[in-house]
C-alpha cells in the first residue's frame, strides 16, 4: 500500500494551509480569549433572570459588527497569515459571542412571568446581530477604502 503523499508533499506556489493541530490550537486559544472577555462582561454587567440581559446582548451586537470588521479585513483588504481567521473569527469572536446564552435568557424570561419582555429579546437580539454585522462590513470598507466586489 502507497502512502498518501498529497498530505507532506508542497501544493506549489502561495500559502500552505497550516497543519491541523497547529489549526485547532489557534482556535482554542482564540476561544479561551474571547469566553473569557465575555465572562468578565457578564460579571460586571449582571442581570437577574427576569430582567433584560445587557451583557448577553452587548456581547452578541458587538461581536456580531466585529466578525463582520473582520471578514473585510480577511477576505478585502489584507492577505493575512493562514491563521488569524480561525483564531480571531472562530476562536476569538465565536468564544466571545452567545447564543446559547441567548436562548437560556430568552426562556428564563418566559418562566419567570416576562413573557413580552421575552419575545422583544427574541426578536431584537437576532436583528440587532445582523445590522451589527451590515455594519462592521460598510464602516470597514469605508475605513480600509475596499470597494466591494459585484454582488457583494
């Protein structure tokens, strides 16, 4: 049996994707950063389970507008190391934001009598998220001087 030598041998000219433990490396310790920052923000933000979860929310919006900074910054105006995608977009901002969170307020809103209080966090959360991101993306290119790509 001949061993696969598409894994060690170069792939030609440009950059080589990074080894697969180097990959999950990056985002585990992009994850640890960014669980952590948004632990410390629920710590100085907390919210009782019938009250309006700031952190959580914060958290989400200002995540979201910044993955949507740095997917402009990764794929539009620069050529990073193979790396700083994985570990700030999904190790980072993907340890950073909640949406498991999200849900676990969501439902102790509704148990504990703010059922309207609820479904305005339902629903605000996830559109705030995605003009958050909208956001990130315009003000970056503004910022960067990127014009987009058409269909973009």
């Amino acid at each position: 049996m001949s061993a696969d030598r598409s894994r060690t041998e170069p792939r030609g000219p440009g950059p080589h994707p990074p080894a697969l433990w180097t990959l999950v490396a990056a985002v585990a310790a992009g994850g640890i950063l960014g669980a952590e920052a948004r632990y410390g923000l629920g710590i100085a933000w907390p919210h009782g389970p019938d009250g309006w979860p700031w952190a959580t929310f914060v958290v989400n919006v200002s995540g979201c507008l910044l993955i949507g900074a740095l997917m402009v910054l990764v794929t539009e105006a620069f050529e990073p190391h193979p790396l700083v995608r994985p570990f700030l977009g999904v190790g980072v901002l993907g340890g950073y934001t909640t949406f498991s969170t999200y849900s676990v307020d969501v439902v102790a809103l509704v148990v504990t009598g703010r059922a309207g209080l609820a479904l305005a966090y339902l629903v605000l959360t996830p559109v705030a998220a995605l003009l958050a991101v909208r956001a990130g993306i315009t003000g970056t290119r503004t910022l960067a001087g990127v014009t987009p790509a058409a269909g973009r």
